[in-house]
C-alpha cells in the first residue's frame, strides 16, 4: 500500500462565531461531517486542537509522506465545502510531490491556501 495522505483538521475554530451553548465550534463540525460522510482510500482524517489560523477558519492541512508538500486552507464551512475538500484532498493524495496543477485545483483551494510548507528532506544521504 502507498503513502497515506492526513487530512488535519482544527476543531477549535469558531470561524468568528459564537460558540453555542453545547460548546461545539464550526471546526468539530467540520470533522463530524467528514467522519460522518468517509473518505476515499488513502485519505486518513485527523482532529487537531489549532492550527493558529483562527482569522481564517476553519482551516484544513493536507499532509502527505515521502516527497510532498504540506498545504494549509483556510475559509472552510462545514455545510457548503464538504465536497471541495474531498475532492481537493483526493487530487493531493493522487500526486507524488502534493502539487495539484493548476488548472485541476478546486476554485477554493486556489484562493485560500494559507501556506505551502516544503516536505522533510533526507540528512541521512
């Protein structure tokens, strides 16, 4: 089996809004959701407790192993970008180095990337 791709996701955003009276931020229901809907293979979903994005949240990383780069987006809604992060997260996985072309980008990823953080390099050679 391949490298594994996580899926990260802040569940203390409160993407600005008020917590509600049950304590649940928009962040945990973004990760319920996922949870709730399953992934494709290859995808392992996460909860982190912050990913320090707070002024654009809820905020999703995409990390990979090997040779790929690690991709921080932020400006997520648990209802509307469900599909979107599928979808973004299934064409990261599908790439050797975590660079999704251009052109076959989800029109949010290609907005709100927060950060692009270059994969570990190899000392031992």
């Amino acid at each position: 089996m391949g490298e594994r791709t996580e899926i990260l996701v802040c569940i203390k955003c409160k993407r600005g809004t008020d917590v509600t009276d049950d304590g649940e931020r928009p962040g945990q229901r973004l990760f319920d959701e996922l949870q709730a809907r399953g992934l494709p293979e290859g995808l392992d979903l996460r909860a982190v407790e912050c990913l320090q994005n707070c002024d654009s949240g809820c905020s999703v990383a995409l990390r990979g192993g090997g040779d790929k780069w690690t991709y921080l987006y932020g400006n997520l809604h648990e209802a509307s970008h469900l599909d979107t992060l599928i979808e973004g997260a299934a064409l990261y996985h599908e790439t050797s180095d975590g660079l999704i072309p251009w052109r076959t980008r989800p029109e949010h990823f290609k907005r709100n990337c927060i950060a692009r953080i270059p994969p570990l390099e190899d000392n031992n050679g």
